[in-house]
C-alpha cells in the first residue's frame, strides 16, 4: 500500500511539473515567435499574441507553485506520519 502512495504522489508531481513546463514553454515560444516582421508594436494581434503568452506563462507558474506545494505537503505529511508511536494507540 506505501509504494502504491508513493507511486500514486510521484505520478502527480510529474504530471504537474509537465503541465507546468508544456504551459510555459508555449507561452515563451508564442510570445518570442514573431514570423511577420512588418506587425506594428501597437497592432491588435501583437497585443493579443503578447496577453496569450502572458496568461499561458501565468497558468505554468501556477502548475509549479501545485507542483512544489504538493512535494512540500506530501514529505511534511510523512514526516509527520513516522514520528507517531502506534505502540500508543
């Protein structure tokens, strides 16, 4: 049953950590990804292309603060597990 939780905590990591990076990674290459030279800095689809990018690195930081957050939460958790004496209860 604890490799099953280990295995199951370890999967949810690496999901968050590749939702974090694929988000992040599509937001720089979208945001650095400008084919047409002659777009004018103020035009609609700049603007557009450059609040894409910000939302999409936005929504990847947040995958990485649930993806340590979550490491965090699960080695505190067992930490806290190992200190209880079950010779008590």
């Amino acid at each position: 049953m604890k490799i099953l939780n280990q295995l199951r905590a370890l999967s949810t990591s690496l999901s968050l950590m590749i939702l974090a990076l694929g988000f992040s990674v599509f937001g720089f290459v979208s945001l650095i990804d400008k084919s047409d030279s002659t777009i004018s800095a103020f035009s609609a689809e700049n603007a557009y292309s450059l609040i894409g990018s910000g939302f999409s690195i936005l929504v990847g930081a947040t995958f990485l603060v649930a993806a340590v957050s979550f490491r965090k939460g699960r080695s505190g958790s067992e930490s806290l597990i190992q200190q209880i004496d079950f010779n008590l209860i």
